[in-house]
C-alpha cells in the first residue's frame, strides 16, 4: 500500500467561514506567507520520511486553499522534494485551456524526471464562476478536454482539433512528457458516470470528501465496467483521500482534534468549506443530483467520522488498524492524508510518526 500526503496550502490565520467567494478583509500578506512555507515544509518532511506521494490541488476564492494554480506550487516543489511522486490532484480542466493544461504537466514531468501524477478534475460546482464556466457543460468539457491532452502528450506529428468546446488549429507540445506513453491519470469517482468514463478509458478513480462505505460501493461500480472494457484495475488505480491525526496516544490525539485552531473551525478541519454545498449525503447514485441541489454535506462527530473512515486517528497502532480496516473494505492501493492543522510542531510530529511507525508496516498490504 502506498502513501500520500496531501496539502491544500490553507490559510492559517483567521478568515470567514460559510461564504464563498470569501472576502478578503481579513487576508495578511505575513499569514499567507508563513502559509505556503508550511505548507512547502510538510511536503518536504513527508519525501524525507519516505511517502510514496506529495498532493496538490486547485481551488479558487477561499482561504481553504492557497493553490489557485498547483501546477505552480509543484514547480516550487521539484525543489524540494526528490524522490517522491508529485501529484497534482487536480487540475481542474474544465474551467482551463487543456493545451495548456497538457504543456505545464509536461514540464513539470521533465523537471521531475518522470515523478508526475496527473489527476484531472471537474472541480467543484461553485468554481465554474471563477472563468465563466457553464456548468452545464463541465462533464462535456472535461472528457472533451482530457481526450485533448493525451493526444497532445502522445501525438508526435503537429494536430489540428476542431471539438465541440475546443478548437486549435495547430497543436505539438514541448517539452513531452518522460512517462511514456503519458503520465499516469486519475479523476473523481463521485458518481457512476465518472466510474464508467474512467472505467472504459483505463484510467485511476480517486475518492474524497465521502465514506468508506460510499467508497467501496462507487469502487466496485469501477472494477465492473473495467472487466466490461476488457481489463482489470489495480489497486494503485484506487486512490482515497481521507483526515488523519497521529500522536504517541489515542488520548492525545483526541485531544489535538478537539483543540480549537486559529482561524479554522472544526467544520472546516473536518469537510472542505468550498464543497459544503456542493456535496450531499444522498448516497453514491445521488451525488450528481445532490451537487445540483445545493444540499450541505452533514457534520459528524470525531468518533462517527472514524468508523465511517473519513478521518483516521490515533496512535501508531491505533492508526494501523484503521488502515487496514480502510484497506478491506476498500481495495484501495493509495490513501492520499489530509493531516489535521494541529499546529506547526505537532502537525510535523504527526507526519514523521506515519512516515517511521506506520508507512513501513503497510508497505507489502
């Protein structure tokens, strides 16, 4: 089993909650700062402690997320973190130039040397406002402009593209990619047409912002329509985001989580604000529908999101137990960790105990 560690570069000072866009009267050029070294930090810790993976993402208008650009952060990365695979997860490539989008990949393929993961993203419902966006169209856009950047990656010969949302007269991209044939791919499986779409063009299925159950439910959907497509995912093509707090006890994990933090909520620790109304309970089978109606993803408590296994914490053993119990029921090859803001020392603490106590052990699940 493989592990990521995944930073969305938030905001750590304080800032409104429940709006979006977020003004930003509260906004310090000194906090934002400090929140990208930290940021950069955590990064580097999690290469030196042996994660498989580092994570970035793309947001937009919100303090939850300093990465409106990831393709930039990852570039800050390449020299930072030497070994580990940078994952960009994603871009959002329905609101972006898919060109683009395929050039800066491949950049950052060739200043990595092949360390490139490559996930592409329809974004949250909320961020289509960001570039003017139909939301309507975003399924559309996103297979239209993904089939586009594999072709740029692969194709040797200069391409015209004439689509229904793009049209370029001239495509050949440099710097190609060094994974060969394309740097390896993963979307959202947050409903059943995304698992088929992926399923049908072999590409990896990530999952966040949801339950083991839920999880286990969409993955399963993915494995069915990939036998039907002829061929049998791995379980690196199963990737799932999750919380994650370790400390040297249970008791003093509970404690940290409990903690109150500047500037950020339990809420906010808990589910990304930004998708707060974008996502719903309604079950794997609703979630298109329930991103359309606005309804809000429901706060649980510490105990309840554990056994659901959106948050994983602990000890080190403790910790290991509900990795393997994730693992089960899941099939899972890759746990992309959101590690809980505790503070600058103890969130280090925390992701030097997984990288020493827990990573090795899970290595041969």
């Amino acid at each position: 089993m493989k592990a990521a560690l995944f930073n969305a570069a938030r905001y750590l000072g304080p800032s409104p909650t429940g709006v979006w866009p977020v003004p930003a009267d509260s906004y310090s050029d000194e906090v934002a700062e400090m929140s990208m070294e930290q940021c950069l930090e955590q990064l580097q810790l999690a290469d030196e402690v042996g994660f498989d993976w580092v994570t970035v993402a793309e947001h937009h208008y919100a303090p939850f997320s300093l990465t409106p650009n990831p393709m930039v952060m990852a570039g800050a990365l390449t020299q930072r973190v030497k070994r580990a695979k940078i994952a960009l997860l994603g871009a959002n490539i329905p609101i972006q130039n898919p060109v683009r989008v395929a050039e800066e990949f491949a950049m950052l393929d060739v200043m990595t040397g092949g360390r490139i993961v490559a996930g592409m993203l329809r974004g949250t419902p909320n961020e289509y406002i960001t570039y003017g966006t139909n939301p309507a169209e975003s399924r559309e856009r996103f297979e239209e402009a993904l089939k586009l950047i594999v072709r740029a990656w692969t194709e040797p010969q200069p391409f015209g593209w004439q689509g229904r949302h793009y049209e370029f007269r001239d495509i050949s991209i440099w710097p190609r990619p060094i994974q060969k044939p394309h740097p390896p791919i993963y979307m959202s499986g947050s409903s059943p047409e995304s698992g088929e779409w992926a399923a049908r063009n072999r590409i990896g299925l990530g999952f966040a912002v949801t339950t083991v159950p839920l999880a286990k439910k969409a993955a399963q959907h993915y494995r069915e329509q990939a036998v039907i497509a002829g061929w049998e995912p791995s379980p690196d093509d199963v990737l799932y985001r999750c919380g994650i707090h370790v400390s040297e006890t249970d008791e003093q994990a509970m404690t940290d989580l409990e903690a109150p933090v500047i500037g950020i909520t339990r809420l906010s620790r808990l589910v990304d604000p930004n998708v707060m109304g974008a996502i719903a309970r309604a079950g794997y089978h609703g979630r298109d529908q329930a991103n359309q109606s606005g309804r809000v993803l429901q706060v649980r408590s510490l105990k309840e999101s554990i056994e659901v296994g959106s948050l994983i914490a602990g000890s080190p053993e403790t910790v290991l137990g509900q990795i393997r119990s994730i693992k089960e029921e899941l099939g899972a090859g890759i746990l992309d960790l959101n590690f809980h803001p505790a503070g600058r020392e103890k969130s280090l603490r925390a992701i030097e105990l997984f990288g020493t106590k827990v990573l090795p052990r899970i290595r041969d699940w």
